[in-house]
C-alpha cells in the first residue's frame, strides 16, 4: 500500500479535470532504497519507451499503433513497431524531482524543450503528473505545461532504459538524499562510477546541476564530478549567468524549506566533456 | 594444499577459463575451509587466479603442474567474475556490489601484503581518506527528515568518529561500477584502423549489459545492449566474431554484435528442449520433473542459464571451428552449437546438439582437443570429471550436429580426481546446492504486493511508512 488507503481514497474522491492536487494526499516517505528491487516499470531500452502518452501535444502526427493504457510501455522490443514516435526527444531531465517545484519553474521557459522529472516515490510521481495535467488543462490556451512531465523510476539503476547515448543537455540534481552514515555513500545519487551513466547519457556540452543544503554532501558531489574525467566544473561567472541556477535556488520545494529556515544553499555545475580519443 | 582441494585442479596446465566450484568441501567445524568459487588462468598459461568465498583472490604459478600460491588479497565484496587480461599482468575482478576493479596480477609486496597495512597506496577514486576530525555532516540550520535528523543526531554522539572504511592495502583501481547487482564481466578486444581497443563488458540482474572501454579509459561507457527482459548471469564472447552471447533467467539466449550493441538474433532454448530426443531415450527435461529439483517459482518454463563456453571442434580433417556449450542450472546436460550459424539471421532454425550428462555440469575447460566437463556428482565412485572430444562433420544430413566421444585418453589423467575420495564431511545437500546453484534465486520477484508497495523499503526494515513530512 502506498500510503494509508484513506488517503488514497481521499485523493480520488476530490479528483476533478483541471483541479491542482492537493500535496497532503500524496506524502510519502523522503527515503527509498535505491538497491531493491521495487516494483518498477521501466523499458526494456529507450526505443521501447511510449513517449507520446507523456507528451501527447509533441506527438508525431502520423497516426500509427494501438492505443497504449500503460503510461510506460510495456518492455517488450517487439511492440516498438506500434509506438507513436514524438517530435522532439527529452532534453532536460530533474532526478528526483520530488513535488516537481523546478519542473514547473522550468517548464513555461523553455516551452519548446521536453523535460522529465524522475522520481522513485510512486505517490509523489503520481502527484507531479495530475499537477501536469490540472496545469495543462488551465493553460490550454497557451499550450504551455505540454512540455512537462514524470514518471516513476530508480535511475541509480535505469537511467540508460530511458536515454540514448548523448541525449540530455541538463541533468538537475536538486536537494539529494544526503545519505549521512558512511555505510550508505554507495547509495549517493553522485558517485564516481555512476558518474559515468550520466555521463553516456549527456551531450558534449550539457551541464549536470547540483544543489544541496548539506555541506558535506555538496564538498562530495563536487569532488566525484571533479574526479571524473568527464566532466569539468562551472566557473562562478558563468553560473550567475545561468537562469536555471536562480531557479534551482529559489523554485525548487526543498530550495523554499531552506530559504525559510534560513540556511545556506550550496551549489556546483559541471560540464559535460568531448570523450577521449582512444589511445 | 592448505585447503585440501588442490588435487581437484587438473594436474596439467590445461585448468579451465572460470569457474570451477569446488565439488566437497571438508569442513572442520571450527576451521572452515574457503570454496573456490571462480578460476582463471592467465592466457600465457603462467598463473591461476582463484576466487575463494572469504573474498579473497588468490594467485597460484603454475610450473611443472605444480600449483604454487604467491599471493592473496581480500576484496572488499565478494568477487563474481575475474579475468586475467590478454597482456598477462592485470587482473580485471568485478564484485556483485556491482564495481569492477583492477589489480596487478604479481602485487609488488606479495608477501607482506596482510601483514604490513598502510605500505600500498589507494589508488581508487572514491576511496575515503579518512576524516581528519570529526565533523557534523550538517548544520542544524538543514533542512531534515526524522531519517535523516536521527542519523545526524547519532553521528554527533559517536564522539570518536574514525573513518570506518579501511582503504584497501594493496594497489587497485576502480574501473567502472554498476548500483544494480553484477553478474559477470568479459573483456574483449577488436581492431580498429590497425591498433587493437580494448573494452570491459559488464552484465547485471537488471536486464543490462554495458560496453565500457578498456582500461586506462573504463570511465567511457560505450554503449548497452538493451533486450534481455530477466536478469543477465553470463557473458560469452565468440572468437573471431564481434559476438557476444548473453543468458540469464529467460529461455532463450541472445546474440549481438556488440561493437554497435545490436541484437543479432536470440536462439530458443526451451522449445528446443522439449523437441530434442536425446539418445537413449531419456527425456530431456527430465532434470525439471525429477525429485527434489525445484522448479523456479512461479515459472516452470523459465530456464537460469549457468554457463556459456567456446570450446573447440574438430571438422574433417585437421580443421578446427569453435562451437558454443550451454549450461541449464540443474539440468544434467550440455547443449552444444556450432558457432559459425550464429550470423545467420533470426528466422532461420538452429540446430542444438543435447550432450546428455550423468549429472549438472557445473564448468567446463578446454585444451587444445578436449572438453573437460566437472559434474555435481556427489557420492563416491561417481566420476566427476569427464573429457570429450567433439566432431562436427559437415555434410550430413542434421549439419548442426556435434558428436561428443568421451576421450578415454585424457580421463585417465583425471584419473586422481576421479577416485580421490571424499571425506564426507556433513555438509548438507541443501548447503551444497546453495553453493552451486545459486543462478536461479536472481530471478526478480514481480507483481506481488500493489504498485505502492516498494517506494518505501528501507533495507533495515520499513518501520514509519509516512514517518517524516516534507514540509
């Protein structure tokens, strides 16, 4: 059961077109384990995923395959024939993107960009997508929020089931799980080998962002990326520079807790570098 | 031998690629014995690696058919696959946490290894120095979960705080990891534009098999090979070929050209199975209705392949093709298939040869002209160790088919492992299979419980479902 049922029921019960969900609906525990196995739904490989269903205003016109209720293919590469294709591939996604505050930010500038929230929690996933909808649904004239949306996944593990190779041009990593006993650093979202995932999924040139309130975190985060041959760090001018930084600080929801505690927000970009050539 | 199961290694150099799991082991009850779990030799032939279950790669030379141990180092998670890489100096060792390392396969302080911590430098990127003095790893002015404020609140009693991890004393390097549980890696070359590239090919439980370069660049990821819809739990490399064979917890195994990680082709097993009459008329999938064999849970047709090998063929005359053997946990048989049908593409039927067996084979090695296949026999008399010498003849009618002929001339040297009896030592069946059948429990569990379920578990218990409000 996710969450006390009542509270499920409760969800459903006020559930209308267009209306935002209500956040205490949709609570869930702040931790997961990253290393079970869960009950995930994933792709079996990027050309497995059903795109259209997530985007459905960038879907490809022709009109082509059976209608899917799964919001996520079914992982079975023998269905890709039946998958409607989408205009525009995913360029920006946010990992862990929790109650999406920097998805929504983010969304209405950069309006011709498909960006993903990624998320492990299933009811926090689930709240992010009706938000999308109620917003899309009230921005109709506009077309905006189109852009938008969620699905619920472990990318410590799946990333690569998602993204081709060169896919993304930003990566967010806002507000981690700061995973304190040493004994749990492997659980991390930043890691010298896992490094290399974001990596292979990155364009030449795209950026990871980094935010936290915990220092140590923030000194670990910077010291694996700047370990990792990869990718090279930020300058500060160039950050000031950067609009998603000031979102990032100041729309995402642990961003807010932070700022009304007063603390301090630490945070680091990285570059995405050219790969080697091969000695 | 200090652990009493050298005399199973074949005498002559000819010991197998990997994974030779010890048939018996004698446990004293208070001493106990490690199991080898992996073998590896180096491709010069020179030296032995062996996994043993205390975590510890250990490296024998191997002279005059003599097994000498030069030298052990404890990893610090147990190691799944290990591999001597064609240059004959390093060894590439993954663990099932998921990282792959690389080791000097003669380490320069040989012997005082264990004894003289601090001498090796850490060369591991993520290895911790240690923490000067302790340091709160947050401010109170952090935003919290009751998780997160309570592992803090613990963190600030434990007033000594001292780096708990210990850097490993010996020189190694982390190549690349996985956070999903690793099954097996292979290392493979190819040409390209005259200089030979070297890659890591690393599979998991979480259907993946990826394609990193070769060291000094393992941090480059080259690409996966995405399909597999269960768990992966072996890798094979086809010589000659850029194929690579992949099986795990489905019934069929896959082929792909994994310079361009593309599927070539898969080839059904199961089908097969049933449709094969094995000579002497005893059914082959007998191994899944016999007792005591557990069928895995939920799913009686869902094959655990446990081994892929290339081992030599003899074809008329002197000419020689590569053909592939595979293994089905439990099941007292060898499927064998020529190699050179494997870029036919998908559609056109592949013919697979059942080597009927006495018992499970649990590895298989190779010389020059024999298949050496060791069986999970386990009562005295029973021969554990058989050789093969396999004919493919071209030309006939079923062209797929691999005769195997016992090579009575090379038992005969495997006599001692044959007849060495066996202490038995009270080490229950049950003990035994958990040791060498272990492929089958990789199997994902799936649909039990509602989707919200899992989100929520912590490893230590899932106390506190909503335990902590995020705002």
């Amino acid at each position: 059961m996710a969450g006390p049922p009542k509270k499920r029921q409760k969800r459903d019960d006020i559930k209308q077109e267009g209306q935002m969900p209500q956040k205490k609906f949709y609570r869930q525990r702040a931790h997961a384990n990253p290393f079970s196995d869960h009950d995930l739904k994933y792709p079996a490989s990027p050309a497995a995923m059903d795109w259209s269903q997530h985007y459905p205003a960038f879907a490809a016109t022709v009109p082509a395959g059976v209608p899917n209720d799964d919001p996520i293919a079914t992982p079975d590469h023998d269905k890709q024939n039946h998958l409607q294709p989408i205009s525009k591939q995913v360029q920006v996604a946010d990992i862990g993107c929790g109650f999406g505050g920097l998805l929504f930010a983010l969304a209405p500038k950069m309006p011709e960009t498909l960006i993903l929230g990624l998320e492990i929690r299933t009811s926090v996933t689930e709240f992010v997508q009706e938000k999308a909808k109620a917003l899309r649904v009230q921005h109709a004239s506009t077309g905006l929020y189109q852009n938008v949306s969620c699905i619920r996944a472990n990318t410590m593990k799946f990333l690569p089931n998602f993204f081709v190779k060169g896919q993304l041009s930003k990566i967010f990593l806002c507000f981690p799980d700061p995973h304190f006993k040493a004994r749990k650093h492997k659980a991390r979202i930043v890691s010298t080998t896992l490094n290399s995932e974001y990596a292979f999924v990155m364009k030449p040139g795209g950026k990871v962002y980094t935010i936290t309130d915990v220092e140590d975190l923030h000194v670990w985060m910077a010291e694996h990326f700047a370990a990792h041959p990869s990718f090279e760090r930020v300058g500060e001018e160039e950050l000031e520079g950067d609009e998603c930084v000031g979102t990032m600080r100041t729309e995402t929801e642990e961003g807010k807790k932070v700022e009304r505690n007063s603390g301090t927000k630490y945070v680091v970009v990285f570059r995405r570098l050219e790969d080697p050539p091969w000695p | 031998m200090r652990r009493g199961d050298a005399t199973e290694l074949p005498r002559d150099d000819q010991v197998g690629d990997e994974e030779r799991p010890k048939k018996k082991q004698k446990t004293a009850p208070q001493v106990k014995p490690a199991n080898i779990i992996k073998l590896a030799v180096s491709p010069n032939q020179q030296h032995a690696v062996a996994v043993t279950d205390d975590k510890h790669v250990r490296v024998f030379s191997l002279f005059d058919g003599n097994l000498v141990e030069l030298s052990q180092r404890c990893m610090p998670k147990r190691p799944c696959a290990i591999q001597v890489l064609p240059e004959n100096t390093t060894i590439i060792c993954g663990d099932k946490f998921g990282d792959v390392y690389s080791l000097p396969l003669l380490p320069e302080t040989a012997t005082e290894v264990d004894t003289e911590p601090g001498a090796a430098k850490d060369t591991a990127p993520e290895a911790d120095t240690g923490k000067p003095a302790f340091k709160p790893s947050a401010t109170n002015l952090t935003v919290h979960t009751q998780r997160n404020r309570k592992a803090l609140e613990a963190q600030m009693q434990q007033k000594a705080f001292s780096a708990k991890k210990e850097a490993l004393q010996f020189e190694h390097k982390l190549l690349l990891g996985h956070v999903s549980m690793l099954t097996d890696v292979a290392y493979a070359t190819r040409k390209v534009d005259g200089r030979e590239r070297g890659y890591i090919l690393t599979a998991d439980r979480d259907e993946h098999i990826r394609i990193s370069r070769g060291p000094p660049q393992s941090h480059v990821i080259e690409g996966y090979c995405l399909g597999h819809k269960e768990f992966v739990s072996k890798l094979c490399l086809v010589p000659g070929m850029n194929l690579l064979i992949s099986g795990g917890g489905e019934n069929e195994l896959y082929v792909w050209e994994w310079p361009s990680c593309t599927l070539k082709r898969t080839i059904p097993l199961y089908d097969a199975m049933l449709s094969m009459q094995v000579p002497g008329s005893k059914e082959s999938y007998r191994a899944y209705s016999k007792d005591g064999v557990q069928i895995p849970s939920g799913s009686g047709k869902n094959l655990a392949i446990s081994g892929l090998w290339t081992v030599p063929c003899q074809v008329a005359g002197d000419k020689k093709e590569t053909v592939l053997m595979v293994a089905v946990e439990r099941m007292p048989g060898l499927y064998i298939m020529p190699t050179n049908w494997l870029p036919l593409t998908s559609g056109e039927e592949l013919g697979l040869t059942l080597l009927d067996l006495e018992y499970p084979p649990l590895d298989v090695a190779c010389t020059a002209d024999s298949v050496i296949v060791s069986l999970d026999a386990r009562e005295e008399g029973q021969a554990r160790v058989r050789a093969y010498q396999l004919r493919h003849a071209e030309g006939q009618k079923q062209v797929w088919r691999v005769e195997c002929t016992r090579d009575e001339e090379f038992e005969k040297k495997l006599q001692c492992a044959n007849t060495r009896s066996v202490a038995d030592t009270g080490v229950g069946a049950k003990a035994l299979d958990d040791l060498l059948y272990g492929v089958a429990n990789l199997r994902k569990r799936r649909g039990w419980g509602d989707s919200g379920k899992a989100g929520d578990d912590e490893l230590e218990g899932g106390a506190g479902m909503e335990d902590a409000p995020e705002d």
